[in-house]
C-alpha cells in the first residue's frame, strides 16, 4: 500500500511485497490504474467504519491483443466462458488486481482496554482477481479474494499515519484487536444500463441496476441497487458508484468517454446479510448483525480521457442491532490510464 510503507517494519516488507506482486501479476504495460479511498474524517465522525483504501490494475482487455497467447485476461475469458455474461464476441473482457484495506474501530479510540459495549477492533487486508466482461449495456464480473484479518492488515500502522497526518487522536486500543485470522471468498456481480438519453455533444443521463452476490468467511451477501447519472460526455461505464472498495466494478469502460466532461450521481443499494465475521467472532463484544442494511450515496466527477476524479458521501442504516446509529463515510477516487 501507498500509505503504508512509511511506517511499516521491516519485518513487514516481506508482506507487503507479496501482497503488490498479486495486485501486479498480470502485465504492467498498459492497462488501468485506479486508488480509491474511504474515510469517515470526510463525514465529520470517527467511529465505525473508520478507514478503507483500495488499489486496482485493470489488465488492457483481451480483444485489444487477439495475438497474445499467454495473457491471463484471454486465457481467463476462454476457461470461464460457460459462465453467464462471458464470452459474448461484441464484449471486451480483461482481468482486474486488487489490494483493500479496511478497519473498524469503536467510538472511544482513547481508551486502551477493550470496549465490549462497542465494536472491536478490526483490521482486514486481502487481495483479489476478478475477470471483468463489459460492453456499453452491460457489465458482470467473476471474481476471487484471499486475505487476512489481525495485525498482519496493518490497519494499526495504516491509521496511526493517517491519524498524524490529519491531527487526529491517535488511536489506543490496537491492542485488542480480531485476530489472526486468515479469509477468502468468491464473488459475482451484474450491472445493466436500463436507460440513457441526451445528445452525444450535450447534457446526458442514464439510469442503472445491479445485483451482486459474494460467499466468503469475512462477509456473505446479497446485494440489488439502482444509480442514475447527468452529466457530459457521460463514458461507457455507468456505473455510478465508480469510488466502491467493496469491488473493482467502477474500472471497466470509465476512460472511455469521447471527450472531457462532468458527472453527479445518485445511487441506492439494499443488501441481506447472513454472515458477517465480526458476528460469529467478536466473543465478548456486544456486536449483533442486521441481516437487512440500506445504503445511499451521491457524488460528483471529473473526467478526460486518461484521468477520472471522483468525490462522494455516504451512508447506511445500522450495521448493528445492538447500536442503531447509521455509518456515514466519505469516498475519493482516481482511475488513470497507463
């Protein structure tokens, strides 16, 4: 990560390493760059859902180097062709390397014991490949995540820099953290454009749907949502929520549009939870998971054709039934071409 390398240990190096070879295992030359983060700094809070950061490489697709016979994205889009979605001769298809970070903290982050009447200390870091095939009417994704959970996340070191950076109080209880666990998971997610008006040199609008599901020892769910988007030169990814750690779904087609432009966005997603880790695993710690959790979000962005800039916020019902209060965070993007 980023961030992390300043603070690090050298003990540490070795991870970190291993974990930026995964991101970076397809080829380098070309492709897609993204770095999104979430923070709850943005919102004015610092409790909850504290911290999330993600780097992406999306491969060039498959159809740009029909020659290639030993690029994975190709390769991955003939095993997986039985698959719905995949395959189709007027899709692009490429493969999509991710890092992501995340941490959650209690309300109090001054005090050294635990806190059992709140949330525990969580730090969770994985990696994961996903094959990505889209056009301009439609994107699905298959994809596959392994990490871990406890102190080799290094979501300590990771908020402490973020935290001295920033001014805030540093955090004390990392000590009682989850841990150490190792996760992994599959995930599937298809999206549709269900509507786009407007000139292709004038005001645009398109409307959007998306179902996903994903089945992991972290998080099992299901999610359904719809976005709408205004804006000019609006590019083929109409997806709204281009900032979203939870997948690498905002990449495909996001640098594609004709020409520089601007977007604002809106978008709501209801997701059913089963399983949550910090449910099943957080012993002492009064955390209860509600099965049924609402989100929402706008936003805004920027755009050329080699750079995209998003800023937004968020928020949800509560995560837990035990604390009523929702999360709200807010999310800031940068996808660039190689």
């Amino acid at each position: 990560m980023l961030t992390l390398t300043i603070r690090c240990h050298l003990g540490q190096v070795p991870r970190l390493l291993v974990l930026t070879a995964m991101l970076l295992a397809g080829p380098a030359s070309g492709g897609t760059l993204s770095l999104s983060w979430d923070n709850d700094l943005l919102t004015g809070e610092d409790k909850g859902y504290t911290n999330g950061l993600r780097i992406s490489y999306l491969e060039e697709a498959a159809e740009n180097k029909p020659d290639c016979r030993l690029c994975l994205s190709g390769r991955t889009r003939d095993a997986l062709t039985p698959l719905p979605g995949v395959g189709a001769p007027e899709s692009n298809h490429a493969l999509a390397w991710s890092l992501r970070q995340l941490m959650l903290t209690p309300q109090d982050i001054e005090r050294r014991e635990p806190q059992y009447d709140d949330i525990p200390y969580t730090g969770y870091l994985s990696g994961s490949v996903t094959l990505w095939s889209w056009d301009d009417r439609s994107i699905t994704g298959y994809g596959v995540s392994a990490g871990v959970i406890g102190p080799d996340s290094m979501a300590e070191e990771a908020q402490e820099w973020v935290h001295g950076v920033t001014g805030s109080t540093n955090p004390r209880g990392w000590d009682n953290q989850l841990g150490t666990d190792w996760v992994g998971g599959v995930q599937a997610l298809h999206a549709r454009r269900a509507l786009k008006t407007g000139q292709a040199d004038g005001l645009q609008q398109d409307l959007n749907w998306l179902v996903s599901a994903e089945a992991s020892n972290f998080i099992s769910n299901a999610q359904i949502g719809a976005g709408w988007r205004f804006g000019t030169n609006l590019p083929d990814n109409f997806i709204s929520d281009y900032a979203g750690l939870s997948s690498s779904v905002g990449m495909p087609g996001i640098l594609d549009a004709p020409g520089p432009g601007w977007s604002v966005f809106v978008g709501v997603l209801g997701e059913w939870i089963p399983y949550s880790y910090l449910d099943e695993r957080s012993g002492r710690y009064q955390y209860d998971q509600e099965p049924l959790v609402g989100h929402a979000g706008i936003g805004a962005s920027l755009h050329t054709r080699d750079l995209h800039f998003s800023v937004s916020l968020r928020t949800t019902t509560s995560q837990d039934a035990t604390n009523k209060e929702p999360l709200s965070f807010g999310t800031v993007s940068l996808v660039w071409r190689l």
